[in-house]
C-alpha cells in the first residue's frame, strides 16, 4: 500500500465540475495516505503552485490534463 511521511503537502489541482470524478474524494484519499492537500480549482492554478506543497497534483478525466 502506497504512504506517504506525515506532514507531506499536496495542492489538488480539479475541475469541481468534472462528472468523472470528485476533487473531495481524491483528498480524502490522499490524506488517508498521510498527506496535508489544499484543493485549488482550475482557475486557481498558479495560487496552488505558490502555495508551498511539496507535491502539486492535477485531477483530470474531464479534458484538464490534456496534450
């Protein structure tokens, strides 16, 4: 099973209109691994970058994460 260190930091990029998934599960499970995750939705891509985490993670399925 995957884990993470206590105290490590996620800034959750997700569209919170996607059909295809839910931004608040994908924290839950996140922080179920041990992670702290502040949700940024799309518009607020660059506040997520400037928001310290160790690790920025986008949720897609809806186009988000597109070539």
């Amino acid at each position: 099973m995957l884990s993470m260190s206590r105290g490590f930091r996620i800034a959750l990029v997700a569209n919170p209109e996607s059909r295809t998934g839910d931004p608040r599960a994908v924290a839950e499970r996140l922080h179920t691994l041990g992670a702290e995750v502040d949700v940024f939705q799309l518009g607020d891509i660059e506040r997520a970058a400037s928001a310290g985490a160790d690790r920025i993670v986008v949720a897609g399925g809806d186009g988000t994460v597109a070539p």
